[in-house]
C-alpha cells in the first residue's frame, strides 16, 4: 500500500506544472472566457506533442498508454492551471467508449487521430431534462433504409460547437427498462441538420445546446451494438466522474494555496490576517478537504483502473465528497480574501465560478449521495 | 497510488482476525461492558493484555530487543486495525504503550528499562498519565505541580486531573515543574510514580454517562527517589512530545466509525416505524451516506500518515488531520445514529427498547468527551495552522 505517486507520476506531475504555468498562465485562461472557440489551438498543439491526448490510448492506437491514476494526476494539474478547452471531452468522452466498445477498425481509424490531436471529441448525452440517468436520454433515432434519422435537442454537451465529431446517445427504442433501447452514434459533427448554441455558463466554459433536426447517420456508424449503448456510457460517466473530481482536486488545492499566502501577507490590524485563529481555522478546515478530497479521488481512480469489486461505490464517494469539499474550500478562499475576491482583476473568482461547474458536471454530491446509499445497500 | 496490501500482509491480518476469532469472547467486546473502570472490567482487561503478551502482540511494534516484534508500520496499521474492529478491550496497556515505552526506550536509564519495559509488554503493569491540571488543560505546559529536590529524593505537591484509571493503575507519568523561574516550557521534568508511594490520594471524578473513569490525584509531599526522573531534569516537556517513529495515523478511530456505520445501517434495514423501514426514508438514506463518505475519508488520511512513514517520511499536520477528522467523524457518527433513532435512541442500556443495546446513547455521551480528551479540536487546528501550514502565531 502506497497512497503517493509512483516515479511515472511524480515525473508526470512536475511535467505538467511546468509547462501548464509557462504554456497556460492566468492571461490566456481569461483570454478564453471570451473567446468562441474557447481554446487555444496552439496550446492544443503544444499538449497533444507532449502526448497528453493519447495518455490513456493504448500504444498501439498511438497513445503513451499510462491508465486512470496517470489521467487524474495530471487532470489535478489542469484543475490548477484552470486549462480551457476540450480536453476531458476529447480524451474521457471520446476516446473512452471507443476502447470500451469500438470495433477494431473504428479503433483504428479514430484513436490515433485523437492521440495525435487531430480530432477533437464530445459526447452528446443530456437534454434538457438535465438527467444523467438513461431515462434522459429521449433524443429520437429512427431507422430509415440504411440510415438513422436523429431528431431532438441536447443540452449541457461540453465542447460540442468546437468538435469534429461527437458521440450521441440516443434513443432507438423504449421500453419497460430506460437502460435498454440506448444507441451509440459516431456524429460528423459538420452534418446537415445540426445547429449548435453555445451556452453562457457561471464559469465561461462552453456547453453547447445541440439541435439535431433530421440528421442522417450511416447505420453502421454504431459504437456498440444498437440498442445496447447505455452499459457504455456507463463506464464513460464513471471515468468523466474521475476526472472531474481531479480537476476539482488541482483546483482547490490552488485555490487554497492562493488564500494562504494571502493570509499571511495581508495586514490589517497590525498584523497578517493568518495570525488570527479565525482564519487559521478556516484554512486547517480548508486543508483536510482538500486532502481528504485528493485521496478519495485517487482511491476511485485506482479501483476503476484496477476493477475493483468497490469501484462504483468508491467513484460515487468520491465525487459526493470532493464536490462539496471543494465548494467549502473557494467559499473560504473567497471570504478570507474579503473585498478584492469579488472583484473580476483578481484571480481567485476563476477558481470559484469553475468549482461550481465542476461539482455539477457528472452529478452533484446529492446526485452521487444517493448512489452511495444504494451502493451500500441501505 | 496503490490502495492494495501485499499477499504478506493480507495473511499477517488473516492471522490477527483468526487470533482474535479465538481469543476474545464476545462479552469482551469493548461494547458488551460498562465504560466503568471496576475491578472487574480491570479483570476482563488484564486477562485480555496476558493472552496478547503470550503473542509478544501487547506492543508488537516496539523492537525486538524491548518485548516486541519490530512490525512494519503497515502491519502496525492492520493489527490496530483488527483490534479496534474487533473492539478488543486493550485499555489495560494503552499508556505504558503508547507513552511510557516510548519514551523509556529514548530517555530511560538502563536499570528504568529493565525495570519497566517488560513488565509492560508482559501486562504486569497498568500505568496512568499525570499530565493535566485544573488549571492547565489545553495550556498543559503551564502546570503547577512542583517536584523539588531533597538529597536523594524529589517531594512532589500539587494536583492533576483526568487521570484514566489512577484508582486502578500501579505506576505514573508524571510530569511536574522542578524550575519555576525558567520559562514554562524549560521547567519541567518527567517523572515514573509508583501508585502506592505515601502521600498520593485518588479521588474519582464521575464522568456524565455516570461512570469512573477518570480521577483527580492528589500529591501531598510525595517523596519519589531520583532514580525516578526520566532523562535530564528540566526537559520533560521535550521529552512528553517523544512518539518514535510508530504507527501513529489515528486508524483506530476510523475503524471505531465503520464498526458503528455497520450496525446502524443493518438497524435502518431492518426497523420498520409506521410500516416503512428506516432505509426507505430519504433522509435516512442521505445522513448513512454522509457517514459512509466519512468513514472512507477517516480511513483515507490515516492510511496517508501510515503509507507516508512506510516510506521514511515524517508526517507532520497529516496525522493531526487524521486525528482531528477521525475524533469529530466519530462523534458525527453517533449524533446521526441517535436522529435516526428518533425517540428510541434517547433509551439507555439494559432497556428492552434500546436499540443496539444502547451503543448510540452511550456513544453519544462518549464521544463528547472524547472530542475534547488529548487535545481538543480547536487546539488541533492551531496545530494544522501554525505547524503545518506555517501561519503566523497569534
């Protein structure tokens, strides 16, 4: 038993704060917010040259190959660094269901792409009945000759507008069980009959609301077999759930880190703010969730990567956890700060509008509390 | 990151378990008997310590050479994890265990170590703690007890308080002022107090779930020999902060925390209230949650402090993390199993009507205390602050 890093991911974690602190400073990260793209390509090219989209991609398929406890140490230091763009969408949405459930050839033909960075990905899964249940998924795909016909809207799907293609889950029969009747679609995300909107989000990311109005699928661009994708998604959401508890992880501690200095730095009173017990206490608060955040984080990332017999009952802990642990560490960061933190110069609002984001994509601790309690068969 | 044990360890837990699935009768268990410290509990708890020394397991992580195995911090880990799931009733050596060895095997003389050490891991000796006073608590180094020197002798006056099993121990740490001029710190020895030396008084102080646990001890012109003071004179205070480079991650809190998270959600499952079980209730669902999420967190960040110093680190606010979230864990634990409970959980043992033989009414009244014993949280997080995060003093 070894709760730290490995030599790899030490090596990887240093890696990645480097170049994410010279590569990815404060400036491009608001540069973003307004951007429509909401990436930088350059950057882009810069990550997939160091290998980071083809990071859980087998070798084969051009990938480095590492696994799940690599992709959360490094998705801390996105946390940390708040990287814009599609890089969770790209290499957890898309690339995870197409080694979960690819065919070889579509293994081959599109994992290198992504690795490479050629390709950018999404998955579109929720609508507007913002349900992350497979009850939510009602957008309708009809078979008509050798295609499908897609019709229906969805909603909250990251990165969509930027994408060349995207993963659509949608409904090709309903039944007495919402789980079954779920299709995987392989989308030109460029096809006739897709309009997308991109969404104003408290954190500036962009989520796009996806219309799809008579979009016509070869009916053999099928991930999986047809009516059988929900068990897909599945794993897909638990993987998303990860690294968006380590993206969470990287962005508490930062946020953390930032309030602390400036706990002992600003004066008033005659004296740094750090020095009363009001603060000190908020802070020795703040810590253990951070760090309690970390290990549950790691502990669901381990026991995904390894199958454990626990591993759903551990993703859905750690994400009940680390999504109110880290709400309770910016609520501190923001309020230690006083005045200044309100302000839009001042970098620790970026941190707390994105851990926003974070605690709801994938679930929220209610979301995830539940599960816990049918986990533990309550 | 690797969560798993080695196959060795995996089977020295085996051997644990299978040892105490033979060893400690049910009515042993830490839950089955009053938190009364009587001379029969005292029993139960000394016949316990004597079968574990017949396994060198009273102190299994001390060297080899002082009476014990020289376990890894990871099977350290474990077996303190099997005892406290097993509620094993190891109070009998928790002082000389955890505090007097300790700091015996760094500070003692050789004739202090051959005099004590074995009668420790041999279970012939219960040793109590004189640290607190009335009016040093959480300020402890501002202590008033005086040892002054007497030719051969020191003559000890003063009084401590919260003195565990005093009426039933038969040594003593004691740590007293032996320089009152010196700033508080740099005045204070430490000292090894047979019970029965003339002049100690123990009176019981009754604890509010109506048990004697606790004492105040009393030194009237104590006369202790020299050979008593333990290290140099003056440098007790140092020597109180010893705790070696054992396993010191909190786990058995943790562990007390799943015990009880177990029986409360089999007490949901299986109790109906108006025609509904328990675990049907949503907010039943959500506070076993939130204690699930706690005892895997708890568990987690003592797991921290153990793999840390498996790897020859030295941890420094971890394991008062773990402390401090392991003790208010506990105590979250049984607040949510008495709302649970609803009416019921107000019934104390041995009602027909008390659920679970009454272990959240106890625990609720139990962990308030302990909340508060060996550093209260709030102490704890000046430590965090100051010590771990380097904060500035107030």
């Amino acid at each position: 038993m070894d709760l730290g890093l490995d030599e790899q991911q030490e090596l990887l974690k240093n890696f990645a704060r480097d170049f994410l602190e010279k590569e990815c400073p404060e400036s491009l990260v608001r540069e973003m917010e307004e951007d429509e793209k909401g990436y930088s390509p350059d950057l882009w090219k810069k990550m997939a040259d160091q290998g980071w989209m083809g990071l859980i991609i087998p070798e084969e398929y051009g990938g480095t190959g590492m696994n799940l406890c690599e992709l959360a140490v490094l998705l801390e230091e996105f946390g940390r660094a708040l990287v814009p763009g599609p890089y969770i969408s790209t290499v957890v949405l898309g690339a995870t269901p197409i080694m979960e459930a690819g065919s070889d050839e579509q293994k081959q033909y599109m994992l290198p792409k992504i690795a490479s960075g050629e390709t950018i990905m999404t998955l579109a899964l929720t609508e507007p009945s913002a349900k992350w249940d497979a009850d939510g998924v009602q957008l309708e795909a009809k078979k008509s000759g050798s295609d499908y016909v897609l019709n229906g809207v969805k909603l909250f799907v990251p990165d969509a507008h930027v994408t060349d293609r995207m993963i659509v889950a949608a409904r090709t029969s309903s039944g007495k069980n919402p789980e079954d009747g779920v299709t995987l679609f392989f989308v030109d995300s460029k096809a006739d009959g897709i309009s997308y909107e991109v969404l104003k989000t408290i954190a500036a990311d962009k989520q796009c609301e996806v219309t799809f109005k008579d979009v016509k699928i070869p009916a053999d661009w099928v991930l999986g077999e047809v009516d059988k994708g929900w068990p897909i998604v599945e794993k897909v959401k638990k993987v998303a759930t990860v690294a968006a508890c380590a993206y969470l992880v990287g962005l508490a501690q930062m946020d953390f880190d930032v309030t602390l200095n400036y706990a002992k730095e600003r004066v008033q009173f005659g004296r740094p703010i750090g020095s009363f017990q009001a603060i000190q206490h908020k802070l020795a608060d703040a810590v253990i969730d951070v760090d309690g955040s970390r290990f549950i984080t790691y502990k669901a990332a381990w026991s995904l990567q390894e199958g454990e017999p626990d591993a759903d009952l551990m993703v859905s802990m750690a994400k009940a956890w680390t999504s109110d642990a880290s709400r309770r560490v910016v609520a501190h960061g923001q309020q230690i700060h006083g005045g200044i933190g309100f302000t839009k110069e001042y970098k620790i609002q970026l941190y707390f509008r994105r851990q926003k984001w974070m605690e709801l994509m994938w679930g929220d601790a209610d979301y995830h509390r539940e599960l816990v309690a049918q986990k533990l068969e309550v | 990151m690797d969560f798993r044990l080695s196959p060795e360890e995996e089977a020295f837990r085996q051997e644990v378990r299978d040892w105490l699935g033979d060893n400690l009768p049910k009515d042993w268990q830490q839950d089955r008997f009053s938190r009364e410290q009587s001379p029969e509990t005292l029993n139960i708890y000394r016949t316990f310590a004597r079968k574990l020394a017949e396994k060198k397991w009273v102190a299994p992580q001390w060297p080899v050479e002082y009476g014990g195995l020289g376990l890894s911090v990871i099977q350290q880990l474990i077996f303190n994890e099997e005892m406290a799931h097993a509620q094993a009733p190891v109070g009998y050596s928790i002082i000389g265990v955890g505090w007097v060895g300790p700091t015996l095997i760094v500070y003692g003389t050789e004739e202090q170590k051959q005099q004590h050490l074995s009668a420790i891991t041999n279970a012939e000796m219960m040793w109590c703690q004189g640290f607190s006073e009335p009016g040093a608590g959480s300020d402890l180094a501002s202590l008033q007890t005086k040892a002054v020197r007497d030719g051969d002798d020191y003559v000890i006056n003063g009084q401590k308080i919260w003195t565990s099993g005093a009426h039933l121990a038969d040594w003593c740490i004691l740590i007293a002022r032996t320089d009152p001029e010196a700033p508080k710190h740099k005045g204070i020895s430490y000292f090894l107090v047979d019970m029965k030396t003339p002049g100690i008084t123990v009176r019981p102080l009754i604890d509010m779930m109506n048990n004697h646990g606790f004492n105040e001890m009393f030194f009237e012109d104590v006369r202790i020999p020299r050979k008593n003071l333990l290290g140099e004179e003056n440098r007790g205070w140092y020597m109180a902060a010893t705790t070696l480079d054992f396993e010191r991650s909190s786990i058995g809190g943790a562990v007390g925390g799943r015990r009880m998270l177990e029986e409360l959600v089999t007490y949901a499952r299986e109790t109906k209230r108006n025609g509904k079980y328990l675990s049907e209730e949503t907010t039943v669902r959500n506070r076993l949650a939130d204690a699930a999420l706690d005892v895997e967190l708890g568990r987690l960040l003592s797991y921290r402090v153990a793999s840390m110093q498996q790897r020859g680190m030295v941890p420094n606010y971890e394991s008062s993390i773990a402390k401090l979230f392991n003790t208010d864990m506990q105590l979250r634990m049984a607040r949510a199993g008495m709302e649970i409970m609803g009416l019921y959980g107000q019934l104390e043992p041995p009602s027909k009507h008390s659920p679970l033989r009454g272990k959240f009414e106890r625990q609720y009244l139990w962990q308030t205390g302990m909340s508060v014993g060996g550093g209260t949280p709030e102490i704890q997080k000046n430590i965090i602050a100051m010590r771990g995060l380097g904060m500035p003093r107030p």
